[in-house]
C-alpha cells in the first residue's frame, strides 16, 4: 500500500519540484502539499498522513515547531526533515523534536523515497554528513564524560577502563588496541592505582557505576 506522504516547503520551484517527483513515485501515495508550517499542521489534521516531509524554515511555523507538535497530536504520523540547513543546532532541534529522518536538499529523489519508506516503518534514516555530525557529537560528549567522571586518568587509560569494564581481558585488549599485553597490564596497574582501588573488579564496578562498559 502506497505510504500517505504530506510535503511542506516556502520555496514554490523547490515544492513543485519535489510534488512532482513524489507524484511519480508509485510507493508514494501524495495527500498534500503546504508552503508554511501553520498550513502543514492544519493539512495533517485534514489528510491523516503516514508521513510528513518538511523543511525546517518557513514562514509561520518552523519545521521544528511543526515535528514536536505532530508528534503530540498525530504520534503515528513520521517525519522527516528536508533541509538545505546542516549545522549542528539545526540538526539537534529537528531531532530533539521527534524528527525520525534528516536528509539535506539535493538528496536524490531514490534516496528521498526510500527514506521516507523507512521512516513510514518507524527506523530512522539520516543523510551521510548528518549522520557524521551526530556521531562526532555523541562521540565528543562520551569522551567529555569521560574525562569528567575520571579526570586523573589519561586518554588512553579511559579507553582501556572502558574496554576492561565491557569485560575485554587483557589480551583481548592488547590486540584491539594493538599493544602488548604488558603495556596494558601496566595501563591497568596504573589505573587502580589512581582510582583508589585494589582489584580489577572495583575498577570495574567504578566504571559501570560511570554507565560505562556492560557484562559480557
């Protein structure tokens, strides 16, 4: 059954542009298109969308304003943002507000379909770049824990108390992090020593207490 598909953006060519190609698309079942988010709203009360494929800027309403309050009143209903807008607080906000896909403006039109396939199934789907910023933003705000919960200990000694707390041995260490067993064996001394601890399973209970590592 084709997925009931509702499109908003301010820019009339982009819009008729996009309208077109959904129009082409036989998974794609078009219920509605609207240029602001106040228009978007009232069309998604009146046309029962499976999806909701928006910009983030327009006028009346912002894509993101639109997201959160769909997904209060219409929590069935998936949305997925189409931007030209790829910095980090605009990324963030759709998210924030429930945006289950962010794809950026010049997307192919396959790609734009299968997305909005995926999210219509309730996965998530995020453009290349995008996805590189959230991982380098989860990434960075993990290492910025790390370093708060455990600030005696250096880069490598959290990563090697991250890998003994998912339960890695020694051994299993030294070769993930291609280093010799003594260099790790070292690495650990030297971590229950600035933990304050004397055995390898309370530097273990210190880090998962941390929400780091998880048993094997």
């Amino acid at each position: 059954m084709p997925i009931r598909t509702l499109i908003a953006d301010d820019h009339p060519m982009f819009l008729y542009g996009l309208k077109m190609n959904m129009d082409m698309a036989p998974e794609i079942d078009l219920v509605g298109h609207a240029a602001s988010g106040t228009e978007l709203l009232d069309l998604a009360g009146q046309t029962a969308p499976d999806v909701v494929v928006t910009d983030l800027v327009m006028p009346g309403m912002d894509g993101a304003t639109v997201t959160r309050l769909l997904r209060e009143r219409r929590p069935e209903t998936a949305v997925l943002v189409l931007t030209m807008h790829d910095d980090d607080d605009a990324v963030f906000r759709a998210i924030r507000a429930g945006a289950r896909g962010y794809l950026l403006k010049g997307a192919d039109v396959d790609d734009i379909v299968r997305a909005v396939l995926t999210v219509a199934r309730g996965d998530v789907v995020y453009g290349t770049g995008v996805a590189q910023r959230i991982t380098d933003f989860y990434v960075g705000a993990h290492r910025d824990h790390m370093t708060t919960v455990f600030p005696s200990l250096t880069g490598r000694e959290r990563e090697i108390l991250e890998l003994v707390a998912g339960g890695l041995t020694n051994h299993e260490i030294a070769r993930k992090l291609v280093l010799s067993e003594k260099t790790i064996r070292n690495n650990v001394a030297s971590i229950l020593t600035k933990l304050q601890v004397n055995s390898r399973a309370a530097a273990v209970a210190r880090a998962r207490d941390a929400g780091l590592g998880r048993a094997r």
